[in-house]
C-alpha cells in the first residue's frame, strides 16, 4: 500500500477504519525528513496491515490544532478512527515497529 497524503478535508474519511499510522510533519522540518525513509521501510514490510498518512501541518492546520500537535514530527496511530498512540520526534525503525506491533 503506498503513503497517502491527507488534507483537513479527507482526514476523517482517510483515518475512519482500520489502523492508521498519521505523520504530523513539514517540508522545513529535518527530523520530518529523516523519518520518511524509515516509514518507506515500514510500509514496505506490513502496508497491508496498516495505512501511512502524511499530513503537512503547515497546509492542515485544522486537525494539527485538534490533536494538539506542537511539535513534529508527531506520528499518531488511529485505530477504526480514535487515536490510540502517539510518538514524538525521530524514532529508529525499531522503535517505531515496537509502537505499532501493539496495535496491528
């Protein structure tokens, strides 16, 4: 499954059911950089167990304020649309995977 960008407008309709990893990020933002790779790898392995969200919080700052996010990259895990996780900052893949295997 490939990383979907989402918008205040398709968020509801993107994060509704099934698990759902959302990366809070900016094109600025330098750990925001780092971690895509690392969620290339991740969709790559269990993409169909869960769907990657990217959402620019510069464009959507609409849902950024309604999850409080202030500071990124911020990765929320939704489950069939309630947020059950949420990680701040860089993560190595290893953590990140430790992270969702609670939730996939």
């Amino acid at each position: 499954m490939a990383i979907v960008n989402v918008s205040d407008q398709t968020f509801a309709q993107e994060v509704e059911s099934g698990t759902v990893l959302v990366d809070f990020w900016a094109p600025w933002c330098g750990p925001c950089k780092m971690i895509a790779p690392v969620l290339e790898q991740i969709d790559s392995e269990v993409g169909e167990k869960l769907k990657i969200a990217k959402l620019n919080v510069d464009e959507n700052p609409e849902t950024s304020g309604r999850f409080g996010v202030m500071s990124i990259p911020t990765l929320m895990v939704f489950k069939d649309g309630q947020m059950v996780d949420k990680v701040i900052g860089f993560q190595p893949k290893e953590a990140l995977m430790a992270t969702l295997g609670k939730h996939l």
